[in-house]
C-alpha cells in the first residue's frame, strides 16, 4: 500500500467516523428516551397480560362463576392450576330419591411460578371465569410466596369494592 | 504434557486426546463469554495468534423440547414454541401450528392468516434488531444497541397490545389466532413502518458505512457456497453466499404468494454481505407489513370448524417457515392419539453454527467473535 | 421432476411418492444400511442439502430419517433406513455432508444409534455420563412403521434387509393395490 492510498484511507475513515457522530450527535440534544426504572415506571405495559385470575361473576356479582369442572387444570401445560372443593351432602326430603350432592368451592390455588401465561385455561373455560390480570409489578423474594389462591383474592377484592 | 494433567472437563480431554501437535494454547472461549449470547462455549486451540482448530460445545441449556412434544398433547405444547428460540418465538409457534395444520388438514380464514403475516414479521424485524444491536456490541460499539432497542420497544409495545407479553408469544392457535387486532394496533403498526424507514438509512450513515466496521467484516469468515449446502445453512447465512433461496418463496405458505418483497442476497460471502443481508431484510419486512395492513380482508380470526380437541389422522408431516435465523423445521408423527407420537424441531442454528469449526480455522482470535456473531447464534434454539 | 430419476442406477429397498401437500415431502426412499452412502452421495451430486437428522423409534425397530431438500428446485426428499434395536448401527454420512455430523450425534444422544466411522462420535446435547436415550418409548407405545406412511402412496410389495412392505391386504386383485388407487383410498378410509 502506498503512501497516498493511506492517506486516502484515513480519509476516507474519518469521513464515516464524521458522518455517525452526526447522527449521534442529533440524538444527543433529544429528551431521553430511558427510563431510571426505580423512581419513574413506563406506561407502555397496561396491555401485558399478567397472571392468570378468577373473574367477578356475571350472573353473581358477590361470587365467581366457577362450576368446578376442572377444564383448566387439565388443559394446563404445567398444571399450576388446582381446584379445590368440598361437597356437600343434603338429605332429601324424600327418602325414596338419591342424595342431593353439591360442590362448594373452598380456592383455586394458581402457582404462578409454573404459568407460562399461554391462555389455554382461559380459552378453554366453559363459563369463562377465568382472564388475566394484567398485573404486571409482582415479584417476589421467595418462590412459596409466588402461589395464590385464586378464589380468596376474588374475594378479598369484592369485600374491598363493596 | 503438562496441559494433560491440568486438564478440564469430558469436552476438553476429547479436543486434547486429537490434537496432532502438542504445545499448542487451548484456550476455553465461554460458556460465559459474552460474545457468545448466552452459554455456548467454544474450544479453541490457538497457534499464535491464529486459530488452529475451535470445537464449540453445546448443550448447556437443553431442555429436551422434543420429550416433553411426546407427553403433551397438542394443545399442551403450544407455549413450548415461545421458549425454542426467545427472538422470532413467532416463527417457531407458526411452524409448529402449521405443521397440525397440515397434518390435520385444518384451513385456515384469511383474516388470520395475513395477522399471522403481520406479526410474524414483525417479531421478525426485532430479531434482526437485537441481533443487530448486539453483533456491533460484541465488535466493541455501544451506542448502536440502544437505538435497536428504542425501536424495538415499539414492536413489542405492539405485539404485546395482542397477544398480552412480550417475548415469548404462545399467539397462533390452531385454526387462526387468539385475538383479533384493531385499529389501533393497526394504526400503530404503520406509524412502526413508517419509523423503521426513517431510521435504517439513519443506520446505514450511524453504522454500515462506518470504516471500522467495514474492516472488522469484511473478507472475514468467508463461506463459500458448495461448504453451505454441506452444513446446510440456512437463512442470512446462506443469502449471505449468494443462493437465493427463501422458505417464503421456495415452499410457499400462507399468503406470501400474494405479497411482493425480495430476497436479499450479497454475493461475498463475508461476514459482512451476512450483515447487509439481514438489514435488507428488515427493509422487507417493512414492505411486507406495509402490504399486508392495506389487504388485510375482514372475517373471522379462528376457523369455525377448529377441533377443540387435536387428534390428527395416523402418519408424518414436515412443515417448514423461514426464521430470522434460516429454515425452521417441524417434523411430526401421529399415532393418532391426543399426543405427538414424535416431534422433532429443526433448528436453523444449529446447522448454521456447526459449520463454525471449520469457518473459524486459520482466523484471527478476534475474528472468531465476528464470524460468531455474524451466524446470529440463538443458543436455547440450538440446545433445545 | 428431477426427483423421479434421482436414484436411477443405485441399490434400493422402494421408493414412495408423497403427497406433498399432506406430508411436506415429495419422496420417501426406503434404505438398507449398505446404501445410504451412495444415495447420499447421489444427492450432493445433484446438489441437495441436509436439512436434518432424526430418528423414529417403532415397532419394527429405530428408523433414521435423513431429510434432505433442494435450493434451486425446492422438493423435500426422506431417506430412510431401518435399524434393529439391539445394537442400532448405521453408518456415517457426515464425510458426504459434513453438516450431519451434528445431527448424528444428536440422534444418538436420544436413539442411542451409533453411526459408524463418525469423526468425533460423543455425546453433544447429553451429559457426557448420561447413558439413558430419552426418546426411546417403552414397548406398548410402539406402532408399526407401515401405519404412518399415510401421506405417501402405498408402497409396492418390497423387501430388503429389514424393510418389508407386504402387499396390502385389500381385498381386491393386485391390480387395484396399484401406486394411484391405492393413495385414493386410504384418503377415503381417513375421511
């Protein structure tokens, strides 16, 4: 190489050095576009879908609309769902007929260490009392503290609206 | 030797029992190295400063995606497809529902099919855009990632509008996708258009055309064509030497036979025609979007008929996508029960880095990182 | 199509056309062991490329699958070749297309089939001391090889060193078990 094709070179060089100190150079002086998360928080995460919740009951309003069947417990690729329920046994009036048997839901507990947030549980609901939460800042120290139960914490935001 | 008695692990021992010329440095390269994108590391006997022979180990982060196909059902796997590859997770559910699809001979609406367009190429754009941010992090430039990242906080502001996060996507079902786009995603999707073209050629002055960067790609890594097709790269990297050949036009799926883009190809063969193939591409895709959105018919979003249990006919389908990273490939066999009888995921990595070992002999150390980072390496893809 | 006469002139068990449409790939070529490398070499002749490796544990033993395809002439091809289940061996091709070198050891890390003549033959996504082969299914599981060629034409009765396509037992002449007909139907007997 000789002599004038380096010099041609370095030109060459500093001319594109030039040219992207520009660019930044024009994005120096425009606001920031980061965020110091800690003090400030984005508003860009409304629509991320969260864990997985029972919803408020359409027909009940004080209760959710859960018929138990365990749809989502088994559609569930890492089975973070378990339905938990205690039937009840009434003596019919008339003896002649069977016993009258009625579940009563006592929690869905959700560990949200497992959920992958698919939807399949939502999607596949009959009675759609599942959805998602869209509840973004939760994170725990502890994995045991990352598990929920569903079912009280509708309930706990029912007895706080009402 | 005394290299033999300090010496490593399984892998290390291998690379040492076939080395013809002892004396040489054996250097472990990862699995934390940050030029690595993750836990891929790389045994490299080095003469000088030169490579004499590199054999990269992998497996760090398998998860025996295939395993767990056989004890799911079909519905079940759905959100596995996210996790195979991080950056163009919607390629990977696409090729996956595709391929039930096919075997279940499931149509598909119409409406669904350009939403799947849509943002898988838009899932497509962010994958280049990381790659893009982070190959020029590892050839020593910072700034380049932060604006990659800014606009691609836009597409995943987007995306995430839809299908409710922000990496990894379970959206496609089988039969259409899960949700339906509205106005404002659509609006927001050409205001992205019209952003990515006003930055790229703000790219090409910030960067491409940057003499440091040219010296750092250019002539390094050269692939010729014929040891391509031995390896059987895929994707950029083989746009990058110079076929022309892309799963969107070679095996048509969807409606990409009704939209007009072209397949970039660089005849150099370097790292940096890999470069300009993958910038060219987020061109593309812009136009691809940009089309999809002004056809984009009404109707339904899932198919009427979709089955909601999956239990397909007896017998095997292949079913292939273009990712960001090359071929993406489903093979799936069917007992005809409600799980997968086999099914294996074709991963575009992980042909595109074993061709690695004998790119990188005779190179510069650090050009080594280049031609890494130039092959765009996804490791959970390539571990599985 | 080129892909008829692509192994004109080589040693094979069958040869199956495949309903693209329905499986993806245009030809499924059945192998004994003894034959793969030739095909092989065949298709880097003719300019193929290895898109992968993988088996298929069955009743009749572990298949390897090799799928290979084409750039300028797009058209998946299947090469397959049966192995026994005790002692699974077949040899390497990986001096033909290096890029199965990878894919070989990967499909012994799950099948545990040992490719013979393999360059660096160890394990690659298994622990080094892992000796199980995770996708290999207990014996209940197990289904016939023949029963899930559904989206290939019927094979003509064939036989090689394990393959062994028997007639099908229609009821009709052999005549009607000809390639054409005998897709026909199985597409009706699936609908």
């Amino acid at each position: 190489m000789n002599l004038f094709e380096e010099i041609r070179e370095a030109v060459k060089g500093l001319y594109s050095l030039a040219v992207g100190m520009g660019v930044t150079g024009r994005y120096f002086v425009k606001p920031e576009v980061t965020v110091h998360y800690p003090r400030k928080t984005v508003d860009n995460i409304q629509t991320y879908s969260g864990h997985v919740e029972l919803l408020q009951g359409k027909k009940n309003p004080l209760e959710s609309d859960c018929i138990m069947c365990g749809t989502c417990e088994r559609n569930c690729p890492s089975g973070c769902l378990t339905v938990k329920y205690e039937e009840i046994v009434e003596e019919n009036p008339e003896p002649e007929k069977k016993k009258k048997k009625t579940k009563k839901m006592t929690g869905l507990i959700y560990d949200y260490s497992y959920c992958s947030l698919c939807g399949q549980c939502i999607e596949n609901c009959p009675v759609d009392a599942l959805g998602f939460s869209n509840h973004v800042y939760w994170a725990e120290f502890d994995r045991c503290n990352i598990t929920l139960d569903l079912l009280a914490r509708l309930r706990e935001k029912l007895s706080k609206s009402s | 030797m005394t290299t033999q008695n300090l010496a490593g692990d399984f892998y290390t021992q291998c690379f040492l029992s076939e080395q013809d010329e002892s004396g040489r440095v054996i250097l472990n390269m990862g699995p934390q190295h940050p030029s690595t994108h993750g836990v891929l590391r790389v045994i490299i006997e080095m003469e000088g400063e030169y490579i004499s022979r590199a054999e990269p180990v992998i497996g760090y982060l398998h998860r025996m995606h295939e395993k767990m196909g056989e004890v799911k059902t079909y519905h079940q796997y759905m959100p596995n497809m996210g996790r195979v590859d991080y950056l163009h997770a919607l390629a990977w559910n696409w090729a996956y529902i595709g391929a039930v699809e096919k075997l279940c001979q499931i149509e598909v609406p119409r409406r669904a099919e350009f939403i799947r367009v849509i943002t898988c190429e838009m899932n497509r754009i962010c994958s280049h855009l990381v790659w893009w941010g982070a190959y020029l992090l590892d050839l020593g430039a910072f700034t380049p990632i932060m604006y990659a990242f800014d606009d691609r906080e836009q597409a995943l502001d987007l995306l995430q509008m839809i299908t409710g996060s922000r990496l990894t996507y379970c959206y496609y079902r089988f039969g259409g996708v899960r949700t339906d786009i509205d106005n404002q995603f659509i609006s927001g999707a050409r205001d992205f258009c019209k952003l990515m073209k006003s930055r790229l050629p703000m790219y090409k002055d910030l960067v491409t055309d940057n003499y440091i960067l040219r010296k750092r790609c250019e002539e390094i890594g050269e692939l010729p064509l014929e040891m391509a097709r031995r390896y059987g790269a895929t994707g950029p990297v083989l746009r990058g030497s110079g076929q022309k050949y892309d799963v969107r036009r070679a095996e048509p799926y969807s409606v990409y036979p009704e939209l007009d883009f072209d397949i970039p190809v660089f005849n150099e063969c370097d790292a940096m025609a890999r470069y300009r193939v993958r910038v060219a591409e987020m061109e593309q895709s812009v136009r691809i979007i940009e089309q999809a959105l002004s056809k984009l018919p009404k109707g339904d979003v899932m198919a009427p008929k979709a089955p909601k249990r999956i239990k397909p006919p007896k017998g095997d389908v292949y079913f292939a996508v273009e990712g960001a990273r090359g071929k993406i490939g489903v093979y799936l066999a069917s007992d005809g029960s409600s799980t997968p009888y086999r099914l294996k995921l074709r991963s575009p990595s992980y042909s595109n880095l074993s061709l690695f070992a004998e790119l990188a002999q005779g190179t510069l150390l650090a050009d080594a990182v280049s031609i890494l980072g130039s092959l765009d390496l996804v490791i959970p893809e390539i571990d599985r | 199509m080129t892909a008829d006469k692509l192994f004109d002139g080589l040693q094979i068990c069958a040869r199956t056309k495949c309903h693209p449409d329905r499986c993806g790939c245009v030809m499924s070529v059945f192998l004994d062991r003894g034959q793969l490398k030739d095909a092989a070499k065949r298709l880097l002749e003719k300019k193929y490329y290895i898109e992968d490796v993988t088996g298929l544990d069955v009743a009749e033993g572990i298949e390897v699958l090799y799928h290979f395809d084409n750039f300028d002439n797009p058209g998946r091809i299947v090469l397959r070749v049966l192995t026994g289940r005790e002692n699974p061996e077949v040899p390497t091709i990986s001096d033909i297309f290096s890029g199965a070198q990878w894919h070989e050891r990967e499909c012994f890390d799950f099948f545990g089939v040992k490719f013979t003549g393999h360059p660096q033959f160890r394990p690659l996504l298994m622990p080094a001391d892992f000796t199980e082969h995770p996708l290999l299914k207990p014996e209940k599981n197990r289904q016939s090889l023949y029963e899930m060629l559904s989206g290939c034409e019927k094979v003509s009765p064939a036989k090689g060193e394990r393959y062994c396509f028997e007639a099908p037992p229609a009821p009709e002449p052999p005549e009607a078990s000809a390639p054409k007909d005998a897709g026909q139907s199985q597409t009706e007997k699936k609908e």
